[in-house]
C-alpha cells in the first residue's frame, strides 16, 4: 500500500470519527431548537468555510477535534449599545439586517440612532431618525453585519441556555453516544471482515526449542494445557508458560481433527518459561449472530481497558512516554492501514470508542464536564452562573493544550531517538 493511500485512510478516518461526534452535538441541538452557529472540523485558522442555512460549516488547521458553535453558550461577540449609530434593512415592515459600521456604503437603508434595543425577547428597534423616533420590529433570523460579516441574531428561545436540562444534557452527550455506535459499527464490519476467533493456534515452532522437542507443529490448536481449557484466551495459556520454567505441562492439541497429548517442559530465561512459539488466533468465518456477541463483547473489553488507562492517568500511574499525542496516533494509525482493511477498521473503531468515553470525563472543557454542570444545576433549581463555568472550561482547555503540546514534542523525540 503507497504512503499516499496510506496518508488519505488516516485523514479520512479522523475525519469521520470527528464528524460523527461533532454531528450527534449538532443533530440534537437542532432538533431541540438551538441556533447552531458553526459546526468546525478542527481548531485554529479557518481552510474552508461555507454557510448553509443558518450554520457556518468550517474546516480548521489543526486536526485535533472540532466543535459545534450553539448561540447563547458564550456571551455574543457583537453587542449594540443605546446612542450608537446604526443602519437597518427592512422586509415585510421588519428588520432583516442591521449594519454597525460603513453605513454609507449601504443603498436603500435607513440610518438612526439607537434609543432601545431587545434582541432576545421582544426584538424590537427603536431608532432616532432625522429628529423622530421610530419602533421597529426585528426578525427572528435578522443578521447583524460589522467589518463585512454577518452574525443571525439569537433570540431567547434560540439560545442553548433557555432549553430544558433534557436537552441541553441530549445535546451534549450526543456527541459521545455517536461515537459509541460508530464503534460497535466497526467492530461489527471488523468481526464480519477478517473472522471471529474460535481457538489459539500455533503459527510458528523454533527449531531446538522446547516446543519442538516436544512434537508441538505449526498449525496445531490448543486445546488444554494441565487440563485448563484455552479456548480463545492467548494470555492464559501465555501465562502458563511463563508460570511453569523447568516443569513439564501436559499439552491437549488438535492436528489434522485428530487430538494429541504432550508433554512440554518449557525452558528457563530470566526466570520465565519459554517453549518458542508463536501465538495466533484462528478465526473463522462470523454468522451474524456470533459477529453481534463478538461486537458486544468487544465493545466491553475494550471499555474495560481504556477505564484502565484512564485511572492509571487520573492517579499518576505513568510515564510521559506511555502517552501518545497526534504524532503517535498517526504512526500507529499507519500501522495498522498498512497490514489491511481489517484490521484498520478494527483500529477506527477502537479510537471512536476512545473518543467517547475520553469526552465523557468530567474534565473542564470536555462533554463530561460539561454534563456535570447540568447534573448540578438539576439539584439547585438555577444554572451555575455562565461566567463562572466558562472560566472552568477555558482553563481546562488551556491545560488540555499544554499537555498535547508536551505530548506531541516527546513524540516527535521519540522519532528522533529510534
């Protein structure tokens, strides 16, 4: 496979498991009547943007994510004050637009000053205007125009912030939820692809050693060893191996749909039993019936491991090289595309999960934080004040950076070094 092909798997697929999360984010507040500002593919400096409706789609320079833009989770970046000078287009005896500077390159406009304005709940403008004083009423999807772009204004009812906590939470733990079953959805067309597993085999036996003193041969399935059944669990019967230097196991193995016994007395090396053999699983072809418990079982061991992960990281558990930033991601992503679709599905489907559950830890700036302010605005009966929160999850953005940037620079020594 070409470095190229490669390279275009590796973008596609962070596209897609960003996508689906950001979409989940984007779906449901929409359905919930939020005004969705600008679904972003990345951070940073704008590559391509586009306007459909009443969302910004963008694509950004850095590939480390992405977000949905909901009117009302910041304060508006443009405000209209009492005394200033502003412009307005009118359609159907309402405001459409409202332009705060360049006035007179606008045609068929009219110009006043601002005496009062309400754009959340009553969305009215009243203007002074050539000594008179004008009320104007504003359209719901009226634009506000400065330095050439234009910015919907958000009334109430549109703002994230005047939802039910049901919605709000749904459109919030909608982003992990999509790639939760983008996940199952790839383990299931992984388990269809290459097989599920049904027993350990033996793929290699080195000359000399223990294994092939003992009769073991390449293709042999292991059936039971010191009357402990392996079926498809490789690390027992690793395990055992290791547990049993200088002392002779017995060995059930299946050849040619015959069964053998041997005896296999593994060598010493440092202390652990070695027999030199290579492992592998042998798969057969899924039922669907066995691709859908494969997928579930799947799905919940890999949980289990990434929970893991996660605790030895809370609790200090770890060195800076057992982390990996995008530059890691990417090298193993490579890997994987290199040796096969399968297997590279397998891979996607353990990163979306990832994702899901690593945006579900109630850490500022991440969907699980953001969740727990909910849950705690649920017991109050009022939300935490929005300032408050918002310093929360900039500072926890600002750390999460910090260690991306950390991350990424021991990865980038790590690929000096080796």
């Amino acid at each position: 496979m070409s470095t190229i092909q490669i390279g275009l798997q590796i973008i596609l697929m962070f596209f897609v498991l960003v996508t689906i999360h950001e979409w989940g984010h984007f779906y449901f507040a929409k359905r919930a009547g939020i005004l969705v500002r600008e679904f972003a593919i990345g951070f940073g400096p704008k590559l391509f943007s586009y306007k459909k409706g009443e969302t910004r789609y963008t694509l950004r320079l850095l590939p480390i994510g992405g977000f949905v833009r909901m009117a009302g989770e910041d304060p508006e970046i443009i405000q209209i004050r009492p005394g200033q000078t502003v412009a307005i287009r009118t359609g159907d005896q309402r405001v459409t637009a409202i332009y705060l500077d360049h006035l007179d390159q606008y045609g068929q406009v009219v110009q006043g000053v601002v005496q009062e304005i309400d754009l959340e709940r009553k969305l009215s403008l009243v203007l002074e205007v050539g000594g008179e004083t004008v009320r104007y009423s504003v359209h719901p999807q009226a634009v506000m125009v400065s330095k050439g772009k234009e910015t919907q204004i958000a009334p109430l009812d549109r703002q994230f912030g005047s939802k039910t906590v049901g919605q709000r939470a749904l459109s919030i733990a909608a982003g992990p939820v999509m790639n939760f079953l983008l996940a199952a959805v790839l383990f299931f067309a992984f388990i269809m692809g290459s097989g599920i597993a049904k027993s350990v085999k033996l793929d290699t036996v080195d000359p000399g050693k223990a294994a092939a003193k003992a009769g073991l041969q390449a293709g042999d399935i292991i059936v039971s060893v010191n009357g402990v059944e392996i079926g498809t669990d490789s690390a027992r019967l690793t395990d055992l191996i290791h547990q049993s230097a200088g002392k002779p196991m017995i060995w059930e193995v299946e050849r040619n749909g015959k069964r053998l016994t041997m005896t296999v007395t593994p060598d010493k090396v440092n202390g652990t039993g070695l027999i030199g053999v290579g492992i592998v699983m042998n798969l057969q072809k899924a039922s669907l019936g066995e691709a859908l418990k494969g997928t579930w079982e799947m799905m919940l061991s890999s949980t289990k491991q990434i929970l893991i992960g996660f605790k030895m990281l809370v609790f200090g558990q770890f060195k800076l090289d057992d982390l990996g930033g995008p530059v890691r991601i990417v090298e193993v992503t490579g890997e994987y595309a290199s040796h096969g679709v399968a297997p590279f599905i397998g891979w996607a489907g353990l990163l979306s999960l990832y994702l899901g559950l690593f945006n579900l830890l109630p850490f500022p700036a991440l969907d699980g934080s953001r969740l727990v302010f909910l849950g705690l605005e649920a017991l109050r009966g009022k939300p935490v004040d929005p300032s408050r929160e918002s310093m929360v999850h900039f500072i926890g953005f600002a750390m999460l950076m910090l260690l991306m940037i950390a991350v990424t620079y021991n990865d980038i020594l790590r690929l000096i070094r080796d």
